[in-house]
C-alpha cells in the first residue's frame, strides 16, 4: 500500500467553489487494510501519532504565530491529542474546530486573519477498495497567508504523506 496524490473526491463535504478558488489545495488516498474502522479511528490512526520532530516544528510554528496575534492551538493539544468516543460540529479534535463531520467524513481547521484553512479525512469506498483521502484547502486573506504558505506547503506535503505512511506501516489504517 502506498500514498497517491489525487482530486478532491467528489462525496466530500468540501464546498466545491471553495477548493477551486483555494489559493492552495491538495488531496492524498491510501487504501485501508481496515474498511470497518470509523472516521474517529481513521483521524486518529492519523493525526494522534504525529512524530516528535513534527510536534516541535508545529510547537514553534504556533509560538511563532501567537506573536503575531493569530489563534493556535494550545502546546498540550499539539503534544497529546485526546480522542473522545463522541464528536458534533463545534467541538475540537486534536487541535482543531469541527466544521462537519459524519460517519465517512470529518472536515476540521481554522479561520484566521491571515488564511482559512479545512482538513478533511474522508472514507471513500469504490468496488471492493476502501480508501482514506486526507484533503487540505487554504484560502488566503492577505499578503501574510501567500508568504505563510510559501514556506509552509513543503513541509505539509512531506508531512501529510509521512503522517499517512506511517499510519499504514503500523497497521493503524
């Protein structure tokens, strides 16, 4: 099993106007070895098993960012990311707000002065193939977010694909 950069599937809840006028937008899919897990799970299998080096860089990053007045998430949300057994629109998982969620897809990020951004992990199933497609859109309001997101896109491609790898060599997908 291996990650594939792809389109955003058209069963996402991701407004389609919003990701064609994104200033950024990228989507990855990997198959899953476990069809039955629910999205929680699959988030989870993700985002809750960030390696160290990639916690430090984001710990950074925000401390960098609160400097310059935008909301980031806190150190404890970045370092030990909670699961509940339930979510709604409106709570956070990991570190950020929920803007949709269902049994085949959750769509969290944040707003900002600088940049929108939405994360979505959706299960995608076509045949006998069930798949995870990991999509981010970024909307840029400013200067700031085309120069964030300069310097950002390369480690978040890298890291994307990392997180999503590593999920599938521990069998957590």
């Amino acid at each position: 099993m291996h990650v594939v950069e792809c389109d955003v599937p058209s069963g996402s809840a991701l407004d389609r106007d919003a990701v064609s006028r994104a200033y950024f937008h990228d989507s990855y899919r990997a198959g899953l070895t476990r069809p039955s897990a629910g999205i929680v799970h699959i988030f989870f299998a993700l985002f809750g098993h960030t390696p160290l080096w990639m916690k430090a860089m984001l710990v950074v990053r925000n401390a960098i960012a609160k400097l310059f007045g935008l909301e980031v998430p806190s150190v404890g949300e970045i370092m030990r990311p909670a699961a509940r057994s339930e979510y709604r629109v409106g709570d956070k998982i990991g570190p950020w707000p929920i803007y949709f969620i269902s049994e085949k897809e959750i769509v969290a990020g944040r707003n900002n002065k600088h940049l929108d951004f939405r994360l979505s992990v959706l299960k995608v199933k076509e045949g006998d193939v069930t798949s995870v497609v990991v999509t981010t859109v970024c909307t840029v309001h400013n200067v700031f977010g085309k120069i964030y997101l300069f310097f950002i896109v390369p480690f978040h491609r890298t890291g994307v694909r990392t997180l999503i790898s590593n999920a599938i060599a521990a069998q957590r997908l």
